[in-house]
C-alpha cells in the first residue's frame, strides 16, 4: 500500500477529507479550491486531491456535479451511499435521473424515454426504489393525471403540488371553502362596529297583567317608531377614512396561527382567497386596495339586527306579544301596530 508524504495512506487521507467536509453545511458544494482550503491535503498536492475524490466517488460518498463548467463534489451521507451501492445498474440509471429533476420530478414517460429501459424493467426498478423509501410518486397538479417522481426526502414544488389547495394532484374544494369561511368571518370581526339595545329581550320580562300590557302599550305609542324599539345586536360601520382594515400579511398571519391549515400558508396563496370572496361580492377592498372589509357584517345566523317584511311586522317586535290573545286587553282584532303598519 502506497503512503503519503505525511505518512498517511490514500485511504487515511480520503477519510480525513470526507470527515472535514462533513462538518461543513448540509448540501454544500465544494470546489476544488474549497478542498485545498480544508488543508487535508498535503502540500496542496492535486495528484493526491484526485486520488482521494476518485476514492471517495467510486464508494458512493463524493457525487461529482458541474458549476460554472468546472467540477465539484457533493458530500453523500454514508447511510445513503450503503443504500445506493446496493442498487443494479438499471436502478441507479432511474434513480440518477429522478435524483437530478430536484423537486421538479420527472415524468414515468420521460424517465423511461431517457433511460431507454424495457417497460417491465423500468417498472421493475421504480418499484424497488420506493420500497427501499429512496424516491415517491406525487399526482401533477398542472397536468391532472400524470405522475412524477422526486427524492423520497424532498417536498415538490407548487408547480407540481399545487400548493396547498390541492391534494394529490386535486383541488380540495372543501379546505378552499373552509379557508374563505374562517377568512371572511376574520374579516367581518374587524369590519364594523356592534352596539346591543338596552332593553331587555323578550324571553327576560317578566310576566305582566292586563293593566301593565296596557300601561306598557301606552308607553309605546308616546315613543315614535315603536317597532323599532327591540332588543337586539346593531351592526354600525365603521367612521370615513378608518385604517384599522385588516391586510393580506394581517389575515395570513392569522389563519397560520389559528392552525386552520396544517401547512403554512403564504401571502400569495391568501390574496387568492380574498380574490374569490371579491369576485363572490361578499368582501371588498379598502384602503386604496390594500385591506379588506366585508359587505354585509358576521352573525346574520344570531340576533344581529338585519330587517325583512317578516321582522317588520308589528307581531315579530311586540312588547306584549305574551299578552296577546282573542278577546284580551291586548289582540290582534283591535292592535293599533297592525293599523299603522298596515296604513303604511
């Protein structure tokens, strides 16, 4: 066995050099300037630097690239380079393929296009790679139906993804509408003022006789509009030239801290969102574009008060309503509400 100048054998060397190299950041690329700057080998010989990246190649632990047209090594995890040394020939083909696509993937056609392989031997090694967990199928969001192949460790790019509205190659119409619920309602909570009426609701009155209805009703016709005097949860807007809009970077925030989503959303992905409850007219923009506020406030499904011909009536907001009957103190036969209502 030869030995260095040092009195290191090749061997010793190239493992002094791959351990150096290993205590460097993860996926960095070395040049071959960057390896004599570890001072591993002696004399900055370049004999010796060849020997020991040709050693290290071969053994499955270098991963030789190109940048700027020169040579460069990548550093191989030796849990990695045992797994790749047991691979055929025709597995590492495919697998070398898939490895340089990132997290683009490579199509099943492309790969056997490229690899020249015979359908059942192509399969064959597609199958041994991802049970040894080394690569994985995702379905194409941008072309439904194809499947691509990408590093079993690495997440694939939107482009294939999606993003987070899809879900194996297919738009979750159920998230994308949960996402817009949970958005508006986050928005509606910032876009207007509430105030509740002072008087007490219908069910927390007490039980009058038939000469409080009567004091009570006399009260109400000194009052103008007495249909109008009801208990209930007013939604005001908010005063001109308010700034406290909630923004796109504001909702984003909000909805990754609310834990909504199990994936971190971005704030292009939220302008989307608020782009369709736009086009849907239940939101708008304010603040020169830059905010958003709801068209109609949150809470229409409780006691926020938003009239209808139903609600008017004088029956739906009568003080007395407990009293009413045929032949009473107080019946609909001689109601003064339904005379004025109805005369209006």
């Amino acid at each position: 066995m030869s030995t260095a100048k040092n009195g290191q054998t090749p061997q010793e060397l190239s493992n002094a050099l791959y351990a150096s190299c290993a205590s460097q950041p993860e996926n960095k690329v070395f040049s071959q300037q960057q390896l004599l700057s570890l001072n591993i080998i002696p004399n900055n010989d370049l004999n010796q630097l060849l020997a020991c990246t040709q050693r290290l190649t071969t053994n499955g632990l270098f991963k030789v690239m190109m940048k700027d047209g020169r040579p460069c090594w990548k550093l191989v995890k030796k849990e990695d380079a045992a797994r790749y040394k047991k691979l055929t020939q025709e597995e590492a083909l495919v697998f070398s393929y898939i490895e340089s696509a990132g997290r683009d993937g490579l199509w099943t056609l492309a790969i056997r296009a490229r690899t020249n392989l015979h359908t059942s031997v192509f399969n064959r090694c597609l199958k041994t790679l991802e049970s040894q967990n080394l690569v994985k199928g995702v379905f194409s969001a941008k072309f439904p139906g194809r499947k691509v192949y990408i590093l079993a460790h690495l997440q694939p790019s939107e482009d294939i993804s999606g993003g987070p509205f899809y879900t194996e190659g297919k738009l979750d119409d159920e998230f994308v509408h949960q996402l817009a619920v949970w958005s508006e309602k986050y928005v509606a909570g910032r876009s207007w003022s509430h105030s509740m009426a002072k008087a007490a609701r219908k069910k927390d009155r007490p039980n009058m006789t038939a000469a409080q209805a009567e004091d009570l009703k006399a009260q109400e016709f000194q009052v103008e509009e007495p249909t109008k005097q009801r208990s209930r949860r007013v939604a005001l807007p908010l005063p001109p030239g308010y700034t406290g809009y909630p923004t796109v970077p504001e909702i984003t925030k909000a909805a990754n801290e609310s834990k909504i989503t199990p994936v971190s959303l971005k704030e292009a992905e939220m302008r989307q969102v608020m782009d369709i409850l736009c086009w849907d007219g239940r939101v708008m923009k304010v603040m020169n574009g830059r905010g958003y506020k709801t068209v109609l406030p949150a809470g229409r499904e409780d006691d926020t008060d938003l009239e209808n011909g139903l609600t008017e009536s004088p029956c739906g907001r009568c003080p007395v309503f407990d009293l009413c009957e045929e032949g009473g103190p107080v019946n609909a036969r001689s109601c003064t509400y339904f005379q004025d209502w109805l005369a209006f």
